[in-house]
C-alpha cells in the first residue's frame, strides 16, 4: 500500500473535509490495484468509536468488499502484555484517593474550601492519569529546576501529591492511562526489531496526549505505517509554522500547535506532511482566511502585510452566517429554525456546541416540528428518569422525609411500577397529599401514615401505607457508615419504592431502557468497587453519586432524524456535514474555561513537562477551524445571558476583526453580508414567538354576583379583607376556593401565631391559685417546651419562638398578674354571634380573651405575634375588637348576656411584650357598628362589586387571590370594571 521508506510518514486532510468519507477513498485508492485480501491485511486505528461506525457506513457505500482491521487507538491498553496485569478500575482508584484526599481536608480545612471530596480526588485522578500519559514520574516533581519558593497551599498539595507516588511504582497495578501508555512502549519498542509487514494507519488523532502521540510517532516509522491527521493547515507559511515552539511558552493555544510537535518530534518539517487525497476543501479561500485569522498572537501584525494579498473574500465567506442573537432564547430557535429547514429539504446538518444548555434549548425548539436531533452526548444519566429518582432516594437519607421529598418520590414515574399497581398509587398518592397538605405533619413518618391510612383501610391503602412506611423506615440515621453499606441501603430502598407493595424491581421500569441499563452500570460497578471506598456520610455518599450520575449519559431510545445531529467538539473533528452550526461562541464557551486545578500551578505544570491549560483552548481552536470550514456554517452567538452582557469567542472576534480591517478586499461588505444572512433567521425567531393576535391586559376585577350568592354571614377577621380586598371575600366566601397549603411548609408566620396563641391559652387556663412570679414563669416556659414540640417540628424555629417567649416571659407575668387582680377569664377561644335583623345578617367571632372584672364589666384581649394595628388603622381596616366589644355589649356570647365593655387590650407575644389599649367608648362603638351595617348593606347589594386589592396595607402585599384577579396586568391606581356574574 505504501512504498517502503526509512523516513516517517505523515497524511492529513484540510479542515472542512468529510474526514470519514475521504479517509476511506483514500484508502481505496491507495489499494486499488492490490489483492482483495491486501487491505482486510490492513490494521487501521481511529479515535472515537463514533468514528469507527461511520467509517464502517462508508465503506458500505462503496460496495461489498474486505475490510481493514478497525481498532479504537484507546483499546490498545486492553491488549496483553506479559507481566502486566489488567488496570485498575477507574471507580476503584478514586474511591481509594477519596479516602486519601478526605484526611487531607480533615487536616487542612482551608485546602480548596468548598469542594467535595469526590470531586477533589477525580482531579487528582486525572492529575496521575496524565502524570502516566505523559510519562512524568513524581520524581519530576523533586527536579532542581522545579524547586522553589511556591505558595503555601502548592507546597501542600505537593506534599500530598508525593504521598500518592505508590501508585507510580513498577510493581503498583496501573491504571487504565498507565497501562495504555506501558503497552504503546512495548508495542513501539518491539516495532523496532520487528515491524509488522502489514500496513498500520492511525487517522483522525490529534495526538494532544502524551501516549497517543508516542503511538503515533511509533506507527509514523513504520516501513508500512502511516498517520492521517485532521484539520490541517497547509496554507500556513513555514516561518509561521516554526515560530509555534519559538519562544519561553509555546503557543499551545494554536490550532495547529499539537500537529507541529509531531513533526518536529519526527524530524519532519512542515512541507513533508502530504496530502492523503487530491481532494480539495469545500471552500479553499476560507481556509486561506482562517489560517490568516489564527495567526499566533505574537505575530498578528501580519495581517497588515498578509491581508491586502487575500483573494477570494467574497468567495470566503459566501457560505458563512453570523447570528447575534439579543438572549439564548432567540439564539436556540433561530438555530432550530435552520435545522428544521435543512431536514425539510434533506441537507445534512449539525449542531455543535460546547453549551449544552444551549443544545437543550435547540432540540425543545425542535420538538415542536417532530425533528428529534442525533444528540452524540446522549441526556446526562443524572437528569434521566432512573437518575433523578436514585439522586431523590440517597437525599433521603440521615434527615426525616419532609412532605416534600416524599411526594416528589411518590409522584416519580418510576415508582411503584412493578406491582401493576400503578393507578392505585397514584390515587393514594393524591389523597394523602391533600391530607398532608392541610393536615401536616411536615415531616411524615410511618406513625403519621398509618393514621391516615385507617379512616378506610378496607380500599387497600392500609397496605399501601404500610409498604411505604417500611421502605421508609430509618431513612433519618445519621453518622458514618462504610461506603458499602450507604449502597446497599440505598439500592434496598431505591429497588422497594420502584416495585411498589407487592412487586418486584426487576418488573419495574427501573432499570430498563438506555437510562436504566446504564444507571444499573453505574450501581453495579458502585457496588462493587465500594469496599475501597471507606467510611461516608449521607452527604457525601449523596455527593459521591451525583458524582458519578453526573458522568454518565445514556443514549435517547426514540429514533432520531437521520439528517439533524447535535455533536460535541470531538465529533467535530472527525465528522462531515453539508450545514454546520457553531453556536454559542461567547468566551466562556468557545473556549471553555479551563477547570482549576487544586494540585499544581501552571508554571509548576511547565516545569514538570506536563500540560498546560493551553492545550484546551488549541484543541478547541482546532476544533473551530475545522468544523468553520464545512460547505456551510452559521456561526451564533447571543450578545446578552441571564446575567450581563457577553464577549464574543476570541476566535470569532480574530475572523470578524480581520474582514473589519479588509477594506480593499471587500472584507466589511463580506461582514455585513454574513450578519444579514443571520437576520434573517433571527427575523423568522422574532416572527415564531410573536402571538399572531394581541391579548389585551386584563381589567381590574370587580365582579357582582347576585344577591342571593352574597355571604350572610362572616367573622370579624373578615371584615377587615373585605374593606381591603373584597375580592378575596368573593373568592373564598362565594366562590369557595381555599389556597391550597403549601408542599414545603415552613415556619411562618400563621403557625408562630397559632402555638403562641395555644401557649398563652394553655398557660391562662391552668393557672393555680397564689402562684409565685417564678413559679408562673417556670409553668410558662414548660408550657413553651411542650406546644412547641407538639406543634413545631422546626428545631430552628423552636429554639427562635421559645427565645421570643422568654424574652417576654418575666413582664407577660406581672401583667398576668395584674390583669387576674382585676377579674377573671371567662372566654377563652369560644364562638359568639349577633343577628343583624335589619339586612338579614350574622356576625361571628371568636375571641381570643374575655375577662370578667369585679365590677361586672368585661374586657377584651387580642394576642397579637407581630406588631399591633394603629389607632388609624383600627378606625378605618382593622375593626376586630371594636366589633367584639359591640358583640358583647348585644349579647353576642352566650356566657356572659349582654354586658358593659370596660376596655379591650391588644398584648404582643413578642417584642418587649408591650400592650396597646383600644378607644372603646361608647361613641366609637356606635360608628363602629354603623359602619359594619353600612358596609355589609353595600356589599349584599347587586350592584356593589368586589373590588381586587381595593385598600391593601402596602403594594407589596401578596394576597391569596391576585393571581385569580390578574394582579400584573393592571394597577392599584387602575380603575375596576364591574362585571356581572352569575
């Protein structure tokens, strides 16, 4: 196939090339006049697996014939090798550094504040994986070059990174890079006696790692082999070419810098890498245009003397698209739009995109046409059904199930769904979530379920609730545990919930389909590899799994659209089609921000020989240049995130700011061409979301239902709402709609004034005769101990309460004190009423406290947990114990007949526990209850509307009713519209 020579071979394709299609014409031709057999002889390695199946699909376009050997260049660290054993599992070795990094953290807590442990060993995993890859022993790290004064924490850190050199010994069992890069050098050291007779090909590599670059170095001087590289610049000056490695730091961040090392490394030079077909780029001036662009920092200049010779501008940028989106949103669907035009006429198109928010976004904008993309990535196994249902289990554990979690699990589509009892558990699970809902507890246990489950035991959820209060039970212990008993558990449980009462796991949806059978991988191997794990937490074995949920995908099962594709750079660089999009070219993205590395500086980096946080961003540039010269490309950015104003890719900036300064080759007309063609699809974005028809604001609601539908009756709390917002008197009262308790209760402010109110009721009624100041307080705060873990389940809101409690407990006392020398508690939290004859109505209340002095007269009291009304207020909203003074004063509460209302007191259970006494003369009674007879009069009226948010406290108020009546679409100062209802 090839003619013997003593001197390396190297090929390449030029960027924009179908890399697949023309790898193998290559080869065909090469073997066109040679036996069948000669090229089933031949050994042909690539980089991806992905790769490795498009090849195959190509060769099948050419007809029946013998293929080639197609081997993954990562597979060779699979192959024998005597006296070598198998690498270690790559779980198992970070489990085992896990360990090590978490005795570090323990001794050095300001040592990467922040970071999980698991995620501390994963980076120095691959710390030692590159360590190997690059052949750099820790040994490299005690070099004279490499001492000198560093930062306290790199001295740390290598300290600690000279600890983990065990795993660097010969007789250590290495590592997957490790043993790769083992075999590669007995591989090319045994080339060297006796090189295969065959031919051996490596295409597609870029050699950026240390081990396939020696690979490829091995396979370059082989009498028969060759190395095929993508993307390469052939249109790049050589003086160019060798100013890459010139210099105290190479230009690692250059497309081409990877593929200059190993010509170099080969004794070659720029011209000796050939061309491995006669086929030219799709588009040969762009290619001209964005090697000129990449120029290496240091020599950009020459775009002034360079430039004005460019040719072929136009032609250049002909089949180029620019996309300034305003947001991500308009971005994603200008880009679906343009995929969904290349699948309705049939063109081969491609996404790529290192955002994979964005690629999200895309393929839902597509879901509306049908167009199902080929993702490469596949979904995260952390975001897929079976992985966000194992992430909710482990998040069970070492805290009490909260209403919250336990009904996100409840309602996940996995549970439950191998008993054939799905419906069933559905049903229950609505009606215990409306129990919950209104009837706490917030933290549900078996007790609680059992309780609810036997008002109907008999239609089977006795045995619905049983089965989930055993799966559940102590799911709240805490402390540490081996790693290998936090998984048992958890698959225990995880399995128990999926099958349902009476089911099985393995007739669940569990572990089927894609995601399953990958998440049951992960598990497995989990499982398996934990004895090297230690001792966790729940937290950190919840951290440890979304760890390793997160690193894994799991393929779509539908069939995708065979001519949309969403790849990631590494397709890029290997894959062929006629539309490409590169989107979201903002910094940050293209290029990604290099992770930080906790372990070593980037000069200790270069001083070691290892890589530098360059080489990402060369290989993303490379990955750019390629995939920008294809027949066809938008490249799309949004100008503005969530948060500020973006920066557009440097790369994309180098091609936009070159055409910019082309004026005498028509580079700004070109430009403006490619942002209008972007226009365009923005145009159409604009036009897809606009409504096709206007939708008015709504008005400000003010609806009248019919006398009959009016309340006749209504509490004193009620009043106020109904002078402040009759709306909501008209939405709860005729209506009868209840705001439905909240999923996540909390400690608020409606739970703070129900124990304080219990506490102050419990205290009142128990209280024996000739009862000392201190024994009253100590009575109080065993009170508070008691209501407030009954009532509470909060340990942070109870230790809050009970503090505000004791705060006020000494002066609550004495005014108790003083308020029993006066008379004594007749009504504690008993109902009244009072018939307003004259419009046909009941008024009703229930209050607090009545006292009933020596004199015969009463008094009212009101606890108040905040702050009390002000006297305004009280004359004009906040009516209460005026009106329960003029209830008593008619005989509204049976116990006590008509009386003299002496005065009536508003106490703060909170604060310094102050009192503030309410005006209740008799005068201010009257108006009092004329103006409730006026106003209940107005509103039994058809004519009188419920006017939403009338006279709120303050706007910000959030009622429970505005968005029934549209709050947003109009103002407090916005008129209402009456409107007849019936």
């Amino acid at each position: 196939m090839f003619e013997r020579s003593d001197k390396p071979r190297l090929f390449a394709l030029p960027s924009g090339a179908d890399f697949p299609r023309l790898l193998v014409e290559g080869l065909l031709e090469r073997a066109g006049a040679m036996p069948p057999e000669a090229l089933a002889r031949t050994t042909l390695y690539v980089n991806t697996r992905r790769m490795q199946r498009r090849v195959r699909e190509v060769f099948d376009d050419f007809g029946a014939r013998l293929l080639p050997r197609l081997r993954l260049v990562t597979d060779i660290g699979s192959d024998p090798l005597s006296g070598l054993p198998a690498p270690v599992p790559s779980l198992r070795r970070r489990l085992e550094l896990a360990q090590l990094v978490r005795g570090l953290v323990e001794r050095e807590r300001d040592f990467a504040p922040g970071t999980a442990v698991f995620d501390l060993a994963d980076s120095l995993a691959d710390l030692m994986d590159e360590m190997h890859g690059e052949g750099v022993p820790p040994e490299a790290l005690d070099r004279p070059a490499f001492a000198e004064n560093h930062a306290a924490h790199w001295e740390r850190s290598l300290k600690f990174i000279r600890i983990v050199a065990r795993y660097f010994d010969a007789d250590a069992a290495p590592d997957a890079q490790a043993r790769q890069r083992r075999v590669i050098e007995a591989l090319a050291a045994r080339w060297l006696t006796s090189p295969p007779e065959d031919p051996v090909i490596v295409a597609g590599s870029t050699g950026s790692r240390g081990a396939t670059a020696l690979f490829l170095r091995a396979v370059a001087a082989l009498p028969q082999g060759a190395v095929v590289l993508p993307g390469y610049d052939f249109d790049m000056p050589d003086a160019i070419w060798n100013s890459l490695d010139a210099g105290p730091s190479p230009a690692e961040d250059h497309p081409q810098y990877r593929f200059q090392r190993l010509v170099r490394d080969l004794g070659l030079s720029h011209a000796d890498v050939a061309r491995w077909t006669g086929r030219e780029p799709p588009s040969p001036p762009r290619n001209r245009l964005l090697s000129l662009a990449f120029r290496p920092a240091p020599v950009t200049d020459q775009w002034m003397s360079e430039g004005p010779r460019l040719t072929g501008i136009a032609e250049a940028t002909e089949g180029l698209t620019l996309i300034e989106a305003q947001d991500p949103r308009s971005e994603a669907v200008a880009i679906a739009l343009a995929l969904r035009e290349a699948a309705e006429t049939g063109v081969r198109a491609a996404l790529i995109s290192p955002d994979r928010l964005l690629t999200r976004r895309v393929a839902a904008a597509l879901d509306r046409w049908g167009v199902l993309p080929d993702d490469s990535a596949g979904q995260p196994l952390a975001l897929s059904p079976p992985g966000r249902f194992l992430r909710h289990v482990a998040a069970l554990a070492g805290r009490r199930v909260t209403m919250e979690a336990l009904l996100t699990l409840l309602k996940h589509p996995l549970t439950a769904t191998g008993s054939g009892e799905r419906g069933p558990h559905l049903r229950f699970t609505r009606e215990l979530e409306l129990h919950l809902r209104r009837h706490g507890p917030a933290f549900p246990d078996h007790a609680a379920l059992s309780a609810w489950a036997a008002s109907r035991p008999e239609d089977g959820r006795a045995e619905w609730a049983e089965w989930l209060g055993r799966t559940l039970h102590g799911v709240e212990a805490a402390g540490e545990a081996p790693l290998a008993d936090w998984v048992e558990a958890h698959l225990m449980r995880a399995e128990a919930l999926a099958a349902g009462p009476g089911g099985t796991a393995e007739a669940s949806g569990l572990w089927r389909e894609a995601a399953g059978a990958e998440a049951f991988r992960v598990m497995s191997e989990l499982r398996r590899e934990a004895e090297h794990g230690g001792p966790y937490t729940p937290a950190g074995y919840g951290d440890l799994l979304a760890s390793l949920l997160g690193a894994a995908s799991a393929r779509q099962a539908e069939i995708p659209h065979p001519t949309v594709a969403i790849w990631g750079t590494l397709e890029a660089r290997v894959q062929g089609a006629e539309l490409v999009i590169l989107g979201g070219l903002n910094e940050g993205v293209w290029p990604e921000a290099p992770p930080p590395d906790p372990w070593l500086s980037r000069q200790m980096r270069q001083k070691a020989g290892l890589l530098l946080p360059e080489r990402r961003i060369g290989l993303s540039a490379h990955d750019f240049e390629q995939a920008a010269c294809a027949p066809r490309v938008i490249l799309s950015r949004a100008v503005r995130d969530a948060e500020a104003q973006t920066v557009a890719s440097r790369w994309l900036n180098r091609l936009t700011n070159l055409l910019d300064g082309l004026g005498a080759n028509g580079g700004p007309e070109a430009l403006e061409a490619m942002k209008d063609r972007g226009k365009h699809w923005l145009s159409l974005a604009a036009a897809l979301e606009t409504p096709t028809a206007e939708v008015p604001a709504a008005p400000r609601p003010a609806p009248r239902p019919p006398a009959a539908a009016r309340p006749r009756e209504l509490p004193v709390t009620e009043i106020s709402r109904l002078i402040r917002d009759p709306y909501a008197v008209y939405a709860k009262r005729i209506l009868r709609l209840r705001q439905l308790d909240p999923i996540r209760p909390e400690p608020d402010a409606r739970e703070r004034g129900t124990a304080l109110h219990r506490i102050v009721e419990d205290f009142v009624r128990g209280h024996p005769d000739a009862e000392t100041p201190e024994a009253a307080r100590a009575r109080l705060m065993a009170i508070t101990d008691h209501v407030l873990s009954e009532e509470i389940p909060w340990p942070a809101a109870r230790r809050l309460w009970r503090t505000r409690i004791e705060k006020i407990a000494s002066a609550f006392v004495r005014a108790e004190a003083a308020r029993l020398a006066r008379g004594r508690p007749e009504l504690l939290e008993d109902p009244g009423a009072v018939v307003l004859p004259e419009i046909g109505f009941t008024l009703t209340a229930r209050p607090d406290r009545i006292d009933v002095l020596e004199d015969g007269r009463v008094h009212i009291y009101d606890y108040k947990s905040g702050k009390p009304p002000s006297e305004k207020q009280q004359r004009l909203f906040e009516k209460q114990l005026l009106l329960e003074a003029a209830m008593a004063e008619r005989g509204g509460f049976k116990a006590l007949g008509p009386c003299e209302v002496e005065g009536a007191t508003y106490i703060r259970l909170g604060g310094e526990g102050e009192e503030e006494p309410v005006d209740v003369g008799q005068d201010t009674l009257n108006q009092a209850w004329e103006g409730l007879i006026r106003l209940i009069a107005r509103y039994l009226s058809k004519e009188q509307g419920y006017t939403s948010r009338r006279a709120v406290a303050n706007t910000r108020h959030e009622g429970d009713y505005d968005h029934l009546a549209r709050y947003g679409e109009w103002e407090t100062n916005t008129p209402p519209e009456p409107e007849d209802v019936g």
